[in-house]
C-alpha cells in the first residue's frame, strides 16, 4: 500500500512540474513583452499601455491561478476516490 501512496506522489509531483513548465511557457511572451518595456530608458511608454500590459499580466496571472487551482482540486478528488477504492476492497 506504501508503494501506491509513493506513486501517487509521484504522480502528483509531475502534474505540478507540468503545469509549471506549461505556465513558464505561457508566459514568456509577456514576460519578454515587460522586459522589453522596462529596458527602454531613454522613452516611456505611453501611460495606457503600460496599464493595458499591467491589465494582462494580472488577467493572464489569476488565469493560471484558476487553472492550477482546478487540476490540485482535479488530482486530490482522483486520489480520494483512490483511496475510498482501496479502502471498500
């Protein structure tokens, strides 16, 4: 039984790994997008795209908050119906 509970673990492990791979890639562009805008020195921005920019980052950061909140919830409720398996048998 340990070894499953080892497993799922592992399991679980990846998902988070996954999904922070999946994340860094998603947002990469708006990442270089802000690096792009905070090297430039000598012009500023107009001030409406900087808070369209700031709008997106907050828009797309609680996006991946929703969706990693979902699949922790997704993987705890397989791992209880696992487990409420396990212990009918």
């Amino acid at each position: 039984m340990n070894k499953h509970f080892e497993d799922a673990r592992h399991h679980l492990k990846r998902a988070a790994e996954t999904a922070k791979a999946g994340l860094s890639e998603e947002f990469e562009p708006v990442r270089e997008k802000a690096q792009d805008l905070m090297n430039r020195e000598e012009e500023e921005p107009e001030p409406g795209r900087f808070e369209e920019v700031k709008q997106e980052l907050k828009d797309l950061q609680e996006k991946a908050e929703g969706e990693t909140r979902e699949a922790i919830a997704d993987a705890r409720e397989k791992l209880d119906d696992y487990r409420s398996q396990r212990t009918e048998q």
